[in-house]
C-alpha cells in the first residue's frame, strides 16, 4: 500500500528464524497532526501504533517507556530501541516507518532487526 491514511489495521511480524508469525492490533498515524502526536498524553496502548512517514521519534513528555523500530520502504526491520521517556531518537536514514508499542513487548513478538512485517489497514477513522 503507498498512501497511507489514519485508523486502524494489522501488523503481522515475520521472524526470519521460522517462529510463528505474530498478529498485532495497530493504531496508524500517517497525517500531521497524528505523527505529532503519537502516544503523548497517553498512559499505554495495546498492541502498536505506526508512524509514517517517519525517520526519527522522540519520548519528551511521554509517561512510560516505548519500543521503536525503524522500518525501510520494504517493511523490513533495520533497527529496533527501548527509549525512556525524555529521549531524543537518532535519525535512521533507510527508516520510512516506525513502529512504536511498549517496552518489553517487541520482544516476545519476534520484532528484531532482520525481520520483515506485513501491515493491513482495516478502517479510516475521522479527524
């Protein structure tokens, strides 16, 4: 998919070792106003929230600390960070999407560099 809009959709996590695919609920920001505001302001979020496009991302006034993975055009994972809140990202040249969840959780779905996702939109919410 090439035009990405705001709502909702599903993060499928391919693990290159040959562990089971994981299935995530996802939140997708892709206009202005959703990039910049992200997960600010909120206590939590189940499953993950995409960023598109998106290179960098920071954790300044967040309240809990997050998993960022960098995502190329292919969907393909380069990188993969725990950030405390009040942190400033480094800028990933080959990121065109991030992914974003809480600490700890990016793990147990297998999201490590190497790794390659599928994300399917599922509905455009308002605003």
């Amino acid at each position: 998919m090439g035009q990405w809009r705001n709502g909702n959709g599903t993060l499928t996590v391919t693990d290159r070792e040959g562990g089971p695919e994981q299935e995530v609920p996802l939140r997708i920001a892709a206009s202005y106003r959703a990039r910049s505001k992200g997960l600010l302001g909120q206590g939590g979020i189940d499953g993950a929230l995409m960023i598109t496009p998106c290179g960098s991302v920071h954790t300044f006034r967040m309240r809990f600390a997050i998993d960022v993975a960098y995502l190329d055009r292919k969907f393909n994972v380069v990188a993969v960070h725990t950030m405390k809140p009040g942190r400033l990202g480094m800028v990933r040249l080959r990121s065109r999407h991030v992914i974003e969840s809480e600490a700890g959780t990016m793990e147990k779905w297998g999201l490590r560099p190497g790794a390659r996702v599928r994300i399917v939109q599922t509905e455009e919410s308002r605003g």
